[in-house]
C-alpha cells in the first residue's frame, strides 16, 4: 500500500474555527481567561446520534470560536491550518469562514477578512500550499445579512494567492429557507465566484435537490444523503456537481451510526466527483489523511480508487487550470510509483 501522507490532495471542506489544532485552543483560552467545557479538550467526538447532537456540536464550536478575539489569534489559527495540511501532503486548501463572527474584534467585517486573506498569502508563500479563502453566510442568521457578506466577498474575488474562491451556506441545514439566499448567490456569481454550500447532511434527497435548484452549486458541502436516491445521484454526476465527504464529521454527528455506513462506494459508482474533508477536526478527531485511510480501511477502495479521489478533488477545486494539471501529474505519478 502506498504512503497516503505523499498522496498529492486538494481539501476542499475545513472550517477556520474547527481546524484549529487542540494545543492552540487551549493556549488561546488561557491566554483570554476563558475556560472551555471538558468536552472541547478529551480529544473524543462522542457527539450523540439524536437530534440534540446538533446543538450540542454547535455549543462546543461556538465555545472555540469564543477565543479567537484577537488578530494575531486569527493569523495563527489560518498559519496553522496551512502548516497541518501541507505535512498532511495537500497542495490546495480552501478554507471556509464566516467573517462575521470574528468582526467585533478586529473592526469589522472587512478588517476581519482582510486579515484572512492576508494571512493566506503568507501562508502560501511559506509552505507552497496552494490556499483560497471561501466566504460562507449562515442559515441562522437573516437572508441580507448574506447578501452584505456576498458583497463583500465579490470585492476580493480572483483565482490568485489568498483571494475568496467561492460562496457559501452552512449551519444547521433544518433552519432558513434555501430559496431565501438566492440573490446572496447571485451577487456571488456575478463577481465570477463559486457557489458551494453545504447541503445533504442533516436533510435528505429532497433537501439537496432545493439547494441544486436555487443555489446552482459547483460543489456541495458534504451531499451524502443523495445516496438515498439513485436519481438523483445521475442527476448530480451528470451536471458534474461534487459532494465534499467528510466521513468522521458524519459518523460524529449521527448521520450514520458507523463509519462503513457513509454511502461513500454509492458515490464513486454513480459517477459523482468525491473530494474527502476533514470538517472540523477540532471536534470530530481526525484531519484529512486520516479520511482517506478511512476509505482504504472501511470501504476497501484500492490504491488507484484513492488516486481517483484525489483527482476529483484536485478537478473539483478553485484552484487556476495550470496548477491542478501539475497536481493530477503528481497523482499519475503517485499511482505509478511502486508501493512501499
């Protein structure tokens, strides 16, 4: 079996809160005299499987997010998001986050982002990993209030280092109505900006065909719930629209009771672009390679079957045409190379 760390990858789904590393955590809320709940910190995503796993999930993340007030806590958090993904073997990385929640530090909304794109090319241009920056409003909060971040991130679209890449929608998937953040999209759209919000997990076929039908995503975060309906499926591999799969985070949150349950093999079978995510590895346990040791290890797909996933992740990226044509060299090459 080969090495999945040198597997070339593209991480298309990870949250700026939830990628933070346990020790900084820690750091960063002794540092603001904060104490954190006894669950942010026993390393056990031991979520329940029921309708309170949501919020229970959404109080321990709101907990972190709770102790980064702070530029330097913000720059830190992104450096090392990058840092952990290129040991991890990733040349792109697109990171999620809403600015909002970190605005009241730092002055605003603008500041905020700006502090994140900023970092971004820092962080590119120290560890070669190729990063973009997707701005994403919430289904807890009002309509306008996305169109205000859809404006804003317009004025930093572009393909370039540390710019916004994409759009997105995440939270809680059973509030807001879908059809309601339409123009937030279309704002996006107009600036050249991908649609990619979440959609499939908490809710099922029903749900992702909504979001297909009014945000016209590029990718859908997480998607895992079309497997329910093979239609659908055909739906989606035909439009070309890929389903960002984070295993761990679907097992923690309830969506399937075990790991082998995650509809991972329907996917790759019916033809739709797959690209693995950790989420949220704070919370959940796990970063990327251990995702695709996961589909080795549970779902029993080979060398090349992975070296495919890491193509559609590369394929499904925002990334400019020329760099994902190295990377899919790298895979070819990866593959080709004798096991260990």
């Amino acid at each position: 079996m080969r090495d999945l760390t040198t597997l070339p990858k593209a991480h298309l789904h990870l949250h700026f809160t939830g990628s933070m590393r346990l020790a900084t955590l820690v750091e960063l809320a002794e540092a603001a005299g904060v104490r954190l709940p006894a669950a942010l910190l026993d390393g056990v995503p031991d979520v329940p499987a029921d309708v309170r796993g949501w919020f229970r999930f959404q109080r321990l993340y709101d907990a972190a997010r709770g102790v980064v007030h702070s530029e330097q806590a913000m720059r830190r958090v992104l450096r090392e998001a990058v840092e952990d993904d290129a040991a991890e073997g990733s040349r792109r990385l697109e990171l999620q986050v809403d600015p909002t929640s970190y605005a009241p530090h730092v002055g605003g909304l603008t500041p905020a982002l700006e502090i994140v794109l900023d970092e971004a090319r820092r962080a590119q241009a120290a560890t070669g990993v190729s990063v973009g920056i997707v701005v994403a409003s919430s289904r807890l909060r009002h309509p306008l209030e996305a169109r205000t971040l859809a404006r804003l991130a317009a004025r930093h679209a572009g393909d370039g280092p540390g710019e916004v890449v994409g759009f997105g929608l995440s939270n809680d998937e059973r509030r807001g109505v879908t059809a309601e953040f339409t123009p937030a999209f279309a704002i996006a759209a107009r600036a050249g900006l991908a649609s990619v919000p979440h959609g499939g997990e908490l809710l099922g076929p029903e749900h992702v065909r909504d979001v297909v039908t009014h945000l016209r995503p590029r990718r859908l975060g997480h998607g895992v719930r079309a497997a329910e309906d093979p239609a659908l499926l055909d739906e989606l591999a035909a439009a070309g629209i890929a389903c960002e799969v984070c295993p761990a985070s679907n097992v923690s949150l309830g969506v399937f009771h075990e790991a082998r349950h995650v509809p991972l093999r329907a996917l790759v079978d019916a033809g739709v672009p797959v690209a693995l995510g950790a989420d949220d590895p704070l919370l959940f346990g796990s970063r990327l390679v251990a995702q695709y040791e996961a589909a080795r290890r549970v779902h029993g797909l080979s060398d090349g079957e992975l070296a495919a996933l890491a193509r559609d992740a590369i394929g499904s990226s925002l990334a400019p045409e020329r760099d994902r044509t190295a990377w899919l060299a790298e895979v070819d090459a990866w593959e080709a190379a004798a096991p260990a």
